[in-house]
C-alpha cells in the first residue's frame, strides 16, 4: 500500500504526494481556505520540483512561472495535496478523500451511458475524479465535460472511459481512505 510520502511513476511523469502537515502547514496560520490551498500547493512544488512561481492560464489552469515545458496538475482534498509532473504532455490528477455518500448527487456527473449500470460508491468516487481528471488534461477547455466522457470499466488500478469513440486509459490508487486518479 502507498502511504503519504510515497512518488507515483507513471509512463508520463511523476506524482508528489504530500499532506500539509508534512509541508509544514496548518490551515489555522491562514485568512482564509483559498490562501491556504495556495500556499500548500506552492510548497508542494518547492518541496518536489524547485522554487517556480505558480501561475495560471486563462482558463486556470496551472502552470510554473518561467518553465513551461513542465507540465503540471494539482489536487487537494482536506489536507491532502497531490502534484503530477510531466515533461511529455498536459498530464491531469485528482484526489478525492472518501467520506461521504455520492449516491443522492450521481446524476449530476453520471451520464446516460453510466447511469444504468449499477456502481459501487467507490467506483463513484474513481468516475467523479476520472472527469476531473479528463478536464484538467483539456487544461479547461471542454464544456459538459460529465456528458463528453464516459467510464466503461474500472479494474484493478485502471479505467477505460470512451470520449467521441475514443478509448481513453486513466489509472487509480488508493492510499487509505483517498483516491487518486491520473491519466
């Protein structure tokens, strides 16, 4: 099993996993939740990659000041950050703490190809952060993004998802109780 401090190596970059506490960051030193998320991702890409500003694109998408052939996706959930790093492609992640039931609010991003199959809540979870993902790898850039892909299967780490007749691969760990889904 992974644990926090753990790198994920993917065929396109690597994955930083980190929480803000092993950052040496407490949400209670910051005004608000924003100004916290921002300076933990801020640290995270200190920690793992070197001290670039981060920026983002018109579509809000980040990106490092002074270095664009990185290519980088930040997530978070609670206390829980997560940086991909690629040099190949625009590389999308999310991480999502399972701790509530997405039952009662799946038709909001299952589409009329999931809806009829029966999902467990975890592989509600693996879909709710396969779109993310999909949207994140687009760099913003799609509408109705939970109409435009949908996942076929989800097996042992991997998920197909079908986009305008494509087969798309995306790929999942958990690390307890979060899940975190890459392209």
């Amino acid at each position: 099993m992974l644990s926090l401090t753990d790198t994920i190596s993917t065929n396109l970059g690597e994955i930083y996993i980190s929480s803000a506490e092993q950052l040496g960051l407490h949400r209670s030193r910051f005004e608000t939740k924003t100004l916290y998320q921002r300076a933990c991702s801020q640290a995270l890409i200190k920690k793992y990659i070197g001290d670039y500003r981060l920026i983002h694109d018109s579509n809000g998408a980040p990106l490092l000041e002074h270095n664009p052939e990185k290519h980088i996706s930040i997530s978070h959930s609670q206390n829980l950050f997560v940086l991909y790093v690629s040099s190949v492609c625009h590389v999308g992640l999310d991480i999502e703490i399972y701790n509530r039931n997405l039952n009662p609010g799946k038709s909001y991003f299952l589409n009329s190809a999931e809806f009829p199959v029966s999902w467990s809540e975890k592989d509600l979870y693996i879909i709710w952060c396969v779109k993310e993902v999909y949207y994140k790898m687009n760099r913003g850039k799609i509408k109705k993004v939970y109409d435009k892909i949908s996942v076929h299967h989800i097996s042992r780490n991997t998920i197909e998802a079908v986009c305008e007749n494509t087969i798309i691969k995306f790929y999942y760990k958990w690390i307890g109780d979060a899940c975190i889904v890459y392209s």
